[in-house]
C-alpha cells in the first residue's frame, strides 16, 4: 500500500536525521530501512523508494564513513540487486547507480562486492539516461584499485560489448538475469 504524503514525510524526515548523525552504531538502523524499501519496491510504490536512495545516495558521497553501515546493513547489496533487475528507464536505476558508485569510492572492500555484479553496471552503459552516471560508478571502481584495475576494465568492456549484442532482444537493454546476484 503507497504512502501518505504524511507518511512518506516522516519516513524522509526520520532518515535525514539518522542520515545527519554519527554512522557508528546505525547498522541496525539502515538495515530497517533496507526493509522498508524491499517493501516499498515490492508494493510498487516507486517515489519514496527513490527519494530514500537518493537521500542515501548523497549522504554516502558527502561522507564516505557511511561506506561500511552500507555495506554491513545490506544497502549495498540491495541497490546491486536493484539495479541488476530495474528497467533502466525507471527513475529508480540512477539512484541505485549513486548508492553504489558513492559506496565505492576509496573503498577497496565494497569495491570487492561490486566488481562481481559489473556487468550489470556496465549495461547501463547502453542507456544514454544512465550512461554518464555509470561512467562515474565505473570511475569510482577502478580509480587506484591496483591490480584489479586492468581485470575491472576487461569486464566492464565485455559486459558492454555483450550488452551492444543484446541490446535488440531485450525490451530494457542488457540486464545481469544470467549472473547470480548476491
């Protein structure tokens, strides 16, 4: 069942205030909230969904100690799963991608996660509404990533030259469904 617009205000007023405090101590916290937004995804109900992940989206880049309460609550994970099953004409699919790029960034552990579902990063490549987003992702994974960086880059290219052969079969452009997510 959608949110009231009284409901969906104080569901947004309450993360900000988590979201302006201490990241010690908040997994329990964001995991709930990574439970309401499978609810709200599930429901249908699209709007405060995105309006959560972007809130979570900017709160990780302004400030990177959120990296680990994202990735031990399972928001990471979930905006992975997310983006490896949302059209990418959804609104929804640019937050996911900000979730996880802003998640990455000098985070060598969440990058580990990450690299697994890369295919489904680089099929936003094929967007041009996700293309410049995905770049930044993509970005944010590989810059000074060591050894792994040139591995990284060799998936991202074959996923999208994948992707490119894909592209007239499937309705959304390249999706992951044949790789396991987490």
């Amino acid at each position: 069942m959608p949110l009231s617009n009284e409901e969906l205000g104080e569901h947004i007023a309450s993360l900000e205030r988590l979201l302006q405090g201490n990241p010690a101590g908040q997994t329990a916290a964001l995991t709930g909230y990574v439970h309401k937004l499978e609810a709200l995804t599930r429901s249908g109900d699209h709007e405060p969904a995105e309006k959560t992940l972007q809130l979570l989206g900017t709160a990780v880049g302004g400030r990177k100690r959120w990296q680990t309460p994202f990735r031990d609550s399972g928001i990471l994970a979930y905006a992975l799963r997310g983006l490896s099953t949302v059209r990418h004409e959804d609104p929804i699919a640019k937050q996911y991608l900000r979730v996880i790029g802003n998640s990455v960034a000098d985070n060598d552990t969440n990058r580990e996660l990450v690299v697994r579902d890369m295919q489904s990063i680089a099929g936003c490549l094929a967007s041009p509404e996700l293309r410049l987003t995905a770049l930044a992702v993509l970005f944010n994974l590989c810059n000074d990533f060591g050894k792994r960086h040139q591995e990284t880059l060799k998936k991202a290219a074959h996923a999208d030259r994948t992707c490119k052969s894909r592209r007239g079969r499937s309705q959304t452009g390249c999706h992951n469904n044949d790789i396991p997510g987490p």
